[in-house]
C-alpha cells in the first residue's frame, strides 16, 4: 500500500477533523552481527531497512483512543483511563505499552485517531513489534511536545516491551529503529549506549535477507530462557570476578574463568556471548579497513556458535545457511535476531543474486518443504515524521 492509498484508508475510516494528521515511519532492522549480546552488556552491529511501519495519527478533543490495523483489519476503541490495561489482542498492546510509558512520563495525552501498516514481514525476527512501537514512540513525542531524543525514544520502546508485552527483550531493536542512518551500520555498546555509525562499503557485495517462513511458535520462552542461563554463568564468575554481565570478561580472562562455571550448558551459552562479542568488534574492524572477506567469515563464525553454543537456530535456519554458502562468491551467511525460525542475511556478489535466490529457494523447499522469502536489504533511515495533511 503506498502512502496514498494510507490516506485515503484514514479517511475513509475516520472521517474529517479540524486537527492536522500526521504520518510517522519506523523501520524494521537486520542484525549484521552482535546476537543476544545487547542484554549481556555486549556489541551489537545493526541495520535500519527500508520496510517498517507506518502510522496515519490525529488528536481527538475527546479522551478517545481509536486503533486501527490494515494488515490484520482490527479496529478498537479504548478509553484514554484504561491505556494501562492489557489487551487480549497481541499487537495492540504495542502501542499502549507506549503509550503507558508516556503517561508515566507525565504527558497529558488527549484521544487520537491511529492507523497503522505494516511492511515488514510478520515474525520473521526483523523487528516488526520494535517498528510499532518505535512509530508510536516518535509520533507522540512530536505531538505533545515530550522532547526526548532518538535515544530516550528507543528507552521507551524497550521499556514498553519489556513492563507492557512482557518480553524481556534488549535494546537493539528499537535503538536500530530510532537512531538507524541509511547505508550505515549502528555499532552500539550496550552498556553505555554509545554508538557509532559505519558505513557498509560492500564493494560489489549485497546483503540478502532470508525469510525461512517457519512460524516462530516459542520464540519468546525459548528467548527468556537463555537470558536466565545468562544470568547463571554471572553467578558462576562471580566469586572469581565481581561482574554484572558476560560483557565484562573478554577471551582471555575467558579461558582463565571457563572451568568455573560447572555445568557445561552454561559454560557453552557464555562461550558463545564472550565469543560473540569479540567476533562483533573485530567484524567492525574489518569493515572499516574494507576486508569484507573477513567481516564474512566473522558472519560464519557467529552463525556456528549460535548453532552450537547457544542453540538458537534449528534446522530451517541451519539449511538455508548452509545451502547460502554453497553458491559461489558469497562471503558469510548467518541467522539474525532471536533465532527459533525467522531470518539469516548472506553477503552474495552482486552478479550471484539471481542464482542465489534460485538454488537457495529451491534446495530449501527440497529439504523442508517450505518456501523461503528473499529481499535484498535496503539500509534506510532511523524513525521520523514523512507528512503533515
Ligand atoms: C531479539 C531482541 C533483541 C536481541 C536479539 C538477539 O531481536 O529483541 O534485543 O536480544 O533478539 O540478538
């Protein structure tokens, strides 16, 4: 749907107004590298794209809040008085978590009318949820005037997903969204939020997002769970080293504290985050000094240790990257964002994308009986208004 038809849909659905309308757009990302590093005080290395979601918004002078969905045809009404009350309907608790957080900032809300249009693609771990709530976000900040910046904003987000949804997610999704810059990558510390932007100089090479279309039915028990074995190997070192998070200890002292932590599971899911991290920082490395071959191979490496240490990935993620690295040029293929399903990113040759797309599409159905999606990944901009009417 273009942003034309989008007005007329708000139109069409709510009428006229004496207030302005706003549209706001926030995109999805795609992880480079960096995975289930961001909640233990790591590295991460993503990408704005260029699909997100967009958000039609007017003000009510009533305390009426109207919700509205194209992609799923849902429509609701709630009052401003019960924006803190969960919502049966999943995807509308994204954004009323936000708004609850604006609440609690003190903003004075008034009704408004919303339509939102989604295109990144649903569960496919490129952060829809991350977009909604960054749209909202953005949106609300602009129309009651709350000031925060593109940092504050990606706080709130996570905020939101974190005390509202209830999925204790990091803060790299909704920074990607806030703060994205085309053509660039975020290197983001966790910790601190400091950050810098990197150009992606892929010298012939594109990126190529694959969907595996496997619905990801446990991915958030699944997710929490490995933040809780995080937080177990913490315990282990911490009579050896007084940390808060896995992101403290870099390889050396690894290999010093790994015998410390007794149970083997545990052992092998902080390998993977002390491991990941460094492959993150060094993969930032080669790309500045333009060895795109190694930034590739970091890409391969991190995809086995999510395979074999931290158990993310699964067979249809396994099989679509390694059909991946079977067709000629392509440089490191990995899974990106939680894992249990969703979607891996390749770097293939510019002239290799059409054969890629063929013999990946066709050895994966083959293998799993499912059809695969394919984008050549577009970095966009980070969260912001597109029209005033
Ligand atoms: C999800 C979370 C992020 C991050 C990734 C894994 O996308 O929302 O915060 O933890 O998984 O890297």
């Amino acid at each position: 749907m273009d942003i034309s038809a989008l007005k007329k849909e708000f139109e069409k659905l709510y009428g006229a107004s004496q207030h302005k309308s706003y549209i706001f757009f926030a995109p999805g990302r795609v992880n480079l590298i960096g995975e289930h590093t961001d909640y233990n005080g790591g590295y991460v290395f993503p990408c704005a794209l260029n699909f997100g979601t967009y958000l039609v918004v007017r003000k009510r002078d009533d305390k009426l809040l109207k919700l509205a969905s194209v992609n799923i045809n849902y429509k609701s009404v709630i009052d401003i008085s019960d924006i803190n009350k969960k919502q049966d309907d999943k995807w509308v608790n994204y954004p009323l978590g936000v708004l609850n957080e604006f609440l609690k900032l003190g903003i004075k809300l008034t009704g408004l009318e919303m339509l939102f249009y989604g295109n990144v693609p649903n569960g496919a771990g490129l952060s829809s949820s991350a977009s909604i709530e960054i749209a909202t976000a953005v949106a609300i900040n602009e129309l009651f005037d709350a000031g925060l910046n593109g940092v504050e904003i990606a706080k709130l987000g996570q905020r939101a997903e974190n005390e509202f949804v209830g999925v204790n997610c990091g803060i790299m999704d909704q920074f990607a969204s806030a703060m994205g810059k085309a053509n660039s990558a975020i290197f983001l510390d966790c910790i601190t939020l400091d950050f810098k932007l990197v150009p992606l100089k892929l010298k012939g090479y594109k990126l190529i997002v694959s969907n595996t279309n496997k619905r990801r039915g446990l991915a958030d028990s699944k997710y929490n769970e490995r933040r809780a074995e995080c937080e177990k190997a913490v315990e282990f070192i911490r009579p050896y080293k007084p940390i808060s998070f896995l992101g403290e200890i870099d390889l050396e002292e690894f290999k010093i504290l790994e015998p410390k932590i007794a149970n083997e599971t545990i052992r092998r899911r902080a390998r993977h985050v002390v491991t990941e991290i460094d492959r993150t920082k060094r993969a930032v490395e080669e790309l500045n000094t333009g060895n795109i071959e190694k930034f590739g191979q970091l890409m391969n490496g991190s995809h086995d240790s999510l395979r074999d240490d931290y158990e993310v990935t699964g067979y249809e993620l396994d099989t679509l990257v390694e059909e991946a690295r079977k067709i000629p040029g392509v440089l490191g293929s990995r899974m990106t964002g939680a894992g249990f399903g969703g979607c891996t990113v390749s770097l293939v040759p510019e002239n290799e994308i059409n054969n890629f797309i063929n013999n990946v599409g066709e050895n994966y159905n083959k293998k799993t009986g499912l059809k695969a999606d394919f984008y050549i990944a577009e970095i966009g901009n980070g969260a912001g208004r597109i029209e005033i009417f």
